[in-house]
C-alpha cells in the first residue's frame, strides 16, 4: 500500500484558515472521526483525524490522516498525509 500525501497552495487569504478547520472538524467529526486540532504560532493549524483504533490496527499508525494549513504569503499552503 502507497502512503497518501499531496501538497497544495490554495488561493485564498490566510485569515480564512481558522474557518476552513472548524468545518474540515465539522465535516470529519459528523462522519464518526476524532479530530484533534493544535493552532500554530505562525496561524496556521495542524489538524489529526482518526477513528477509534481501525487505523491503528490496519496501518500500524497512530493518526490516520494529517492536515497542515499554514499561511504562505497571501495565500494558504496545504499539505495533508497519512
């Protein structure tokens, strides 16, 4: 199995990187995920999403699905793995 990773730059200002995770928790956590947030000093967020032990048994990991959002100039880098 290939890991999952893509790396983006999203055109939008920066100061909308605190919407974008409250609904990314939103959206996850509806579905049956644990979202675990930590807000960054540089404003941006690094956001862990897994669902109780099912990817700790099948991948042998603790986070399922990671999601970094920094802002990078006036806009949003985006970068998201397993």
């Amino acid at each position: 199995m290939s890991a999952f990773n893509t790396k983006k730059i999203l055109n939008g200002d920066p100061s909308l990187i605190p919407t974008i995770v409250n609904k990314l928790q939103e959206k996850f956590q509806a579905d049956g995920y644990e979202v675990t947030m930590d807000a960054l000093s540089s404003g941006g967020y690094d956001i862990s999403i897994t669902k109780g032990n099912v990817f700790k048994a099948i991948l042998g990991m603790k986070t399922a699905l990671k999601i970094t959002l920094l802002p990078q100039g006036g806009n949003i880098s985006f970068d998201a793995g397993i």
